[in-house]
C-alpha cells in the first residue's frame, strides 16, 4: 500500500449500515409515502413538481440542542434559529433499492430510514437486498454512521484519504440525511475551498495517502447518481441532483468552491512535475482530472441544479435581483471559463492526453450555454470566451453537439449517439459556414455592380 501512486474512488458497493441481527418478521413493512402521507399519486406528483426548486418544506421540529452541542464539537457553526422547523424532504433523495435518482418518494414504515421508487423496489431489498436484516437497527445505525463520517472529514489531523476513503457510508439516504444536520455541507465546503489551495502540493508530493483530490471523491462518491448496486447495476451515467442541489444552496460559495476546486484539479496534469513523474502517474492524475470536468456534465445535465447555479433561490427570473443574481454567474463563469482555456492553450505537447480536458471544458461551455439561453440569463455565452480558431471549430462540431444531446436525453451518450451527435453537428456547422460566405458573397457582387 505504501508503494500505491494514489487512490480513486472505486464504484464499489457497501451497504450504509452496520451488521445487525436477522429479523424474524416475514411480512415486508408497509411503503409509506415520505413527503405527504395519505396523498394520492397525482397530489404527489404536484407536490414532487413543486419541491424540486425549493430547500425545504415544513416538517417537525428536531432535537436542535443536541445537534448544534454536536457540530459545535467538531467545530462548526450551530443550526441557525430558521432551521428548528425544517426537516430534510424536499429534495427526493434516490431510490436505495435500483438507485434511480430523484425518485425514492417512499420509505419504509419501520426504520423510515430506507427509501423506494416504488413498492416492487421495496420489496425485493426485503427479500434480496438485506434490508430484512438491516431494518430493526437501521435508524441507530444511520445516526452513527452520518455524524461518524462528518467527523472523520472535518478531522484535519488525519491525511486527506483517510478524511474521505469512507464516504459510502453515506450511499444510503438515512445516513446522509444525519449527516447533513450535523455539518456535512459546512465540512465540504472547506474541503473544496482546500482543494482549491493545496492540491497541486498534494499530488507533487508527500506521502500517498496525501495524493487526494477531495472534489474528485465527493463528486464521484457522495454525489454520483446510481450509487447502489443490490439490483445488479454499477454504471454511472448522471448525478445525485437532489444533493448537489441542496449543498449550491446552503452557501453563496458553495458552487463556486466547487467549480474552482475542479478547475484546479483539471490543472494538475498540466504541470511539468506532474509529468515528469512518468506516464503511470500522470495516467493516473489525468484520469482524475478527467472525472471532476465529466462530472460537470453530469450537474448541467440536470435541470433543477443547472436552474441553482444560473438563477440562484429566486423562482421568478425577471425580478431585478434575480437579473443580478444571474448576470453575476454569467460574468463569473465566464471569467473562470477563459481563465482555464488560456491554461489549455499554454499547454506543452502531451500534458493533456487526447485533448481530453479541453474537449471536457468546451463541452461544459456548452451545456452553460444552452441552460444560460433556456432560462433567459444570457444569450450568447460562448461569445464571451477567448477561444482560438481552431478551438472555435471544435465547440460547434463537437461541444455543442455533446453537450446539447446529454441535455435532451438526461443521460451520458453512448458512443453511438456521441458520434451520431458530432457527425450531424460537423453537417450542421458546415451548412451555417456555407450560408454565411454565401451571403457575403452575394453582398459583395451586388456592390460590384
């Protein structure tokens, strides 16, 4: 282990919970509806429309006293006065069964710390899952293992892969429900804020266990949709929008933390240390860099997050705050888009493999683009970005066209429908080139005349 270069997150599963004794219950407890009880499906339904864009809905009051004594113990701040009455619904968390994001609207009726898509679901993680076994001590065990994981990642005595190597103990909404009254979005805030400042350092040098980026192990952990595997499913095509969503809402800087922690580690494979620290490493710290630009994609592909980073809390975008609000992200985007891009045009030959980190960037650009237009905060984004010429091509024949597909479907591409995708978006670039020097054409032998 010591000779290991760095560690990755895996797409590895582990059940969040402890070992408990097996139940002698056979019947499998009732599927109780978790956001609005005795609501009929289409009620539900509106209800599911209308907490998409909002934090919380009211709910009963939790133990803030015992909270806020334990967040003050690792050193953050108490629950706020405002959050007594607000209880953790309003995002749907995923199914903890097929891992469908956004869609767990029911949890159990015994430990109500188990969320379905549906009672088929529910079911089958009674009989084939575990949670028949898991159910009697699932509550107790959520509680231990949400405020035990905040408390191993706010310990900054520890080296950063001990901080984070755990954080699929909170796969499970339960516990990441518990984790979040007790400081998860404080600690990951300081997490990304540090990535931000140190991790070049890390991956320079030190030991291995220092070799970590923290933004590539939450997005890839805490925040990847499809997490569980008892259905026999490991692939990994969106995100959690639910989470991300409400950690860009806790904070005015949480989502510019993020985004400036991942552009930084999309930076370390440019560095010369880096490579020159032989192609395995720099494999490795490519690869990295690589996930946090894709899991990018994976955010601006989901609509209820996308409208957080671009309008912010406000649900009517005409108001002038909201205007501000989302002129401000639009500059701010943009500033930090060209910083990058300029980074990627000094690059020397090899440092980005494949022009894989470019193509990721541009087709970020994109997607920010296409949510800027559809939520009328900017018109034209790309046209505030310094690109070369030839990068220019490269953004209409194959950013835009990547980046607009994965909107349309929700989901990452397949290769087939990538290339499907660029082949018609090179068709389309070629045909508006051919208009436009057709135009100037005509304009100019009319003034010949």
């Amino acid at each position: 282990q010591q000779q290991k270069i760095l560690v990755r997150p895996t797409a590895r599963r582990s059940l969040a919970c402890l070992p408990a004794e097996p139940s002698n219950a056979t019947t499998v407890p009732v599927l109780t509806n978790t956001i609005m009880p005795n609501a009929s499906d289409k009620a539900l339904d509106k209800l599911v429309d209308f907490v998409a864009n909002h934090d919380f809905v009211a709910g009963e009051e939790r133990n803030v006293e015992k909270i806020s004594a334990e967040r003050q113990a690792l050193g953050l701040a108490p629950l706020a006065p405002d959050e007594r009455h607000l209880n953790y619904v309003a995002n749907i968390p995923s199914c903890d069964f097929c891992g469908k994001p956004e869609a767990g609207k029911h949890h159990c009726s015994r430990c109500k710390c188990a969320f379905y898509c549906s009672a088929e679901c529910q079911k089958k993680d009674w009989k084939i899952g575990g949670h028949k076994a898991d159910c009697p001590q699932h509550q107790e065990t959520c509680q231990a293992l949400g405020r035990q994981t905040v408390a191993d990642m706010a310990d900054e005595s520890k080296a950063p892969l001990l901080r984070v190597q755990k954080l699929e103990r909170l796969d499970g909404e339960g516990a990441y429900r518990v984790a979040v009254d007790h400081g998860l979005h404080d600690v990951i805030l300081k997490m990304l804020k540090d990535d931000a400042e140190t991790a070049l350092v890390h991956f320079r040098g030190g030991q291995s266990l220092d070799r970590v980026s923290y933004a590539h192990f939450i997005m890839m952990t805490l925040w990847r949709g499809q997490r569980h595997a008892r259905a026999g499913s490991t692939s990994f095509g969106k995100c959690d929008g639910g989470r991300v969503k409400r950690f860009i809402r806790s904070s005015t800087q949480a989502f510019p933390a993020l985004w400036e922690a991942c552009l930084a580690v999309a930076n370390i494979p440019l560095d010369d240390v880096i490579y020159r620290a032989g192609p395995a490493y720099h494999r490795e710290v490519h690869q990295i860099a690589r996930d946090c630009l894709a899991g990018f994609s994976q955010i601006f592909t989901n609509e209820g997050v996308s409208k957080a980073i671009l309008c912010g809390p406000y649900k009517d975008k005409d108001n002038d705050e909201a205007v501000a609000f989302g002129q401000d992200r639009v500059e701010y985007l943009a500033m930090t888009t060209n910083r990058i891009i300029k980074v990627f045009n000094g690059a020397k030959e090899g440092r980005d493999v494949g022009d894989v980190l470019e193509g990721y960037t541009y087709q970020n650009t994109a997607m920010i683009a296409h949510r800027a237009r559809e939520y009328g905060v900017e018109k034209d984004f790309a046209s505030r970005l310094e690109m070369k010429p030839e990068s220019k091509v490269l953004y209409h024949t194959v950013a835009v066209p990547l980046g607009e597909g994965m909107i349309k479907k929700g989901f990452a591409l397949s290769g087939a429908e990538a290339q499907a995708a660029m082949r018609a978006g090179a068709a389309q670039y070629k045909e508006e080139m051919n208009r436009k020097t057709g135009k100037k054409k005509g304009k100019g032998k009319k003034g010949r005349r």
